[in-house]
C-alpha cells in the first residue's frame, strides 16, 4: 500500500529549511508538500507567508521526470477571521491535492508563542479560550479543506492539565468536531503534538469524543518540518486508533477521500 504522510514541510514554508533532496532520499513514490499559508503572520513582522507553490508545480513536474515520484499539491491553511476572501482568492490559482486547516496566530501573536519570543502574550487562558473559539470559526467558515491540523496546537506551550481543559473547552471541542463532520473535514493525528509537545492525553480524550458524536475520517500526519522526521511515530498512531477500534484512516488526492485499513499497513 503506497500510504504517504499528509503533513509535510520543506523551505517554501517560512519555518522549514528542509530541502527536496532529503525527502527525495527516502525512496517515496508518492509524497505531498503542505506548506504554510499564513496571512499577517506576527512571527514574521505581520507579514503574508505565502509559498511559492508555482516552485512546488515545477517539482511536480520535476520529480516525475527525473524521479518518477508523485508530488500531490497540498498547503496548510492558517486561519485568522477575516481572511477567507484573500485566502480563498490564492487557494483559486491552484488545483490542490490537500488542504489542511489550522489555526497558529490572531494576528497579534502566535498561540505558541511565549513572554521571551512576544511581549505582547496574554495569560494562558486568554490565550486558550481565543484559540478554542478561533479554531471553531475556522472550520465553520472555511470549509472548502480535508483536514484539521493539530487540534491542541493552543495548548501546546501551557501548563494546563487535562481536568483543566476539559472542564473549561469541552462544550467548544465538542461544536468543533460537530463542525468538521458536518463538513467531512478529517480530524489529523498529529505527531509533534503527540510526541514532540507530549500531548498523548489530549488525544485519548479527544479521539473517542470525536467518535462519540460520529467521527469517522481521521488522518495520521507527521508535520514534519525536517525528512528525518517523515512519518514520525506512525506505528504508535495506528496502535492508538486501534486501541478505539478504529481501523480506516483516509488519505487524501484530489481532494477526495480513499479509506486504507491501518491493519495492512505496516510503519517502522
Ligand atoms: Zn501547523
Ligand atoms: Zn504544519
């Protein structure tokens, strides 16, 4: 089965180095880029980030010539209210493969940002309440993607323990997943999250939540901002939706769904 990681980063995204080249050398056949897309950006000055996906349709041409590998067209939407016509109006120019949802920044700061990278932070729960209720208008308004990222991308960087979180969010996270089922978005597994910021807990809470009101497309995404880091933890992944009795997982191109069993693919 030619599973791909759907999460994936390289230098057209404003906070990746990552070449083409170390990607290439993990023999793929078929690999998706989803780069940042983030309007306004307070990591960079207020500035757009906006990839240079006509680079990214030259590798697509490229990498089939040269490589025979199949580069889907992905992006990682940022979200801030008030910019679904700009950003609806560059996402026209392309025929993408993928489009992933998140929410980062609120224009002001990045939700993981902290005193020592912008003064302009407020306390932990201001921040976590404006992300939860950012991250409901997103995919309540800008539903045209497959895949909501890093759903705990707010609550990375603060201290909050899981009783905290679901007393204060679950009504919110409950509308937030009604949301992206009503509107078939996927809701991602996402590695960094899981292993990186150690947000296991907040996944076994969220994962059967999410199935209790009717989930069923999840995918497995790395976020990936480096090769080495392709696919990360995938096995541990498969092994947590299947603890759930879950056993699809939905890969995306062209922007349609495929379901693949997770019992006949095998990670390292
Ligand atoms: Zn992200
Ligand atoms: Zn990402």
């Amino acid at each position: 089965m030619n599973f791909y990681d759907q999460h994936c980063h390289t230098h057209l995204s404003f906070d990746s180095e990552e070449s083409i080249d170390n990607y290439l050398a993990l023999g793929l056949e078929k690999l998706t880029f989803t780069e940042h897309l983030d309007l306004d950006n307070p990591v960079n000055g207020g500035h757009d980030d906006i990839p240079d996906f006509e680079q990214a349709v030259i590798w697509q041409q490229e990498m089939k010539e040269k490589n025979d590998v199949d580069l889907l067209l992905g992006v990682e939407v940022g979200y801030v209210p008030g910019q679904e016509n700009r950003l609806n109006e560059i996402l026209s120019s392309y025929d993408f493969d993928i489009k992933l949802l998140s929410c980062h920044h609120n224009r002001i700061y990045d939700y993981m940002d902290t005193k020592e990278t912008n003064a302009k932070v407020e306390s932990s729960e201001q921040m976590m309440d404006q992300y939860v209720d950012q991250l409901l208008e997103a995919v309540t308004h800008m539903t045209d993607v497959q895949i909501m990222t890093h759903f705990d991308y707010g609550f990375r960087v603060h201290d909050a323990s899981l009783e905290t979180i679901q007393e204060r969010y679950t009504e919110k996270i409950t509308e937030i997943f009604q949301q992206i089922i009503k509107h078939e978005i996927a809701f991602e597994l996402n590695s960094k999250s899981i292993v990186k910021y150690k947000n296991l807990d907040l996944y076994k809470w969220a994962i059967p939540l999410y199935l209790s009101l009717g989930g069923k497309l999840f995918t497995l995404g790395s976020d990936a901002h480096l090769a080495s880091d392709y696919m990360l933890a995938f096995n541990d992944l498969k092994k947590l939706l299947q603890q759930y009795g879950v056993d699809e997982v939905a890969l995306y191109e062209k922007e349609q769904a495929k379901m693949v069993k997770l019992s006949e693919l095998s990670f390292v």
